[in-house]
C-alpha cells in the first residue's frame, strides 16, 4: 500500500461550490424596520400600492395623524403565520376545510432606541390600532398604500438584568390582506427615526 501524500503548495485554491439560492427565488429577508402611521393617516401621493422613500420622509416631517415612525432596526425580527380561521364538514360546498382568514405575526425586540423613539411610541398607544409597514432586512417594504391594521400593544421597557441590553418587545397580529404588494429599493434601508 503506497503512503497518500498531501500537496498543500500556495497558489492551488479549493475551487468552492456555488451557494444555494433556493432554486432562484426571491430572498425577501426578515423584518428590520417597522413603519407606524395613526389610524387615519394616509400617505400623500401614494399610488398603485408603491410607497416611495420620497413619501415616507415627507410622511415623517408631518406634524398630525400622517406622520409615519420609523422603529428599528429591530433584532430577530419573523413574520410568521399565526392563526387561521377555517370553515370544514357541512359548512362548505365539497366537506373540505376552507381557510375563511388568516392572520400573520410579527415579532422582535427594539434593543437600539433612544428617548425620542420611546417618546415616539408612547405617544402612539393612545389609539387601539395603527397602520404598520415592514421594511425587511434586503430593502423590501410590505404594506402597499394603506399598511396593515394592527392591534396597538406597544410595551414597556424591559430591562432583564446586569449584563443584557434594555429592549422593547414587538408583537403584532394583522390579517392577511388579499393582495400584498410589495416593493424593493436599497434606499429604504437608509430611514431612521
């Protein structure tokens, strides 16, 4: 049996495989920035579901129930699947389940916040619901024109001890929208408070 020799000479890279991008979809990312708007509010100019960065920072000078807060980044940020309300047996045409609504969640924790953020958002919880976008960590913005409803629970400060950062936990329910627009620009990443 002959002795197996390893050539480790410079110059003579391992040649890496390409990695994977799931068969070319669309990496949408996880949600970073979380946009907030009054209830009645309405962004100025917006059509066809795309709300550029020009109308969110306009959306951010205003003084009344059209402001919209930029919040974030936010850490661990999901959007996932949260309840279904469904319809089965007798109560459909075929016996089959049929999905009658669904409702999405997302959560995360605001750990980067300043007292003007918390000021911003304090002043929100007057109001039992908001509108909300979602700006997702490669620059996509969910939401269209009218941002989703939402049940207003902005929490408290939470502060777990020595050694951990303060944060504000977010937690938030909407129902899914029939159509959900969506839109890609880099420079949605660039909003602050």
């Amino acid at each position: 049996m002959s002795d197996l020799i390893c050539d480790c000479t410079v110059g003579t890279p391992l040649v890496m495989g390409n990695f994977p991008n799931n068969c070319g979809a669309e990496d949408y990312g996880y949600p970073y920035l979380l946009l907030f708007m009054k209830p009645e509010g309405v962004i100025t100019g917006c059509t066809g579901g795309v709300v550029g960065v020009g109308m969110i920072q306009a959306a951010q000078a205003e003084a009344d129930q059209d402001r919209i807060i930029v919040v974030g980044p936010i850490t661990n940020g999901q959007r996932i699947e949260s309840d279904r309300q469904t319809e089965e047996g007798a109560d459909t045409i075929d016996g089959m389940t049929t999905v009658v609504s669904q409702t999405l969640n997302v959560t995360g924790k605001l750990k980067f916040l300043d007292e003007a953020i918390r000021d911003d958002l304090e002043g929100l919880n007057c109001y039992d619901r908001l509108k909300m976008w979602i700006i997702t960590s490669t620059g996509w913005l969910f939401g269209g024109c009218e941002g989703y409803l939402v049940a207003n629970f902005i929490s408290g400060l939470i502060q777990e001890g020595y050694g951990t950062r303060s944060y504000i936990p977010l937690d938030y329910k909407f129902k899914v929208p029939g159509h959900d627009p969506a839109v890609q620009d880099d420079d949605y990443l660039t909003l602050t408070n």
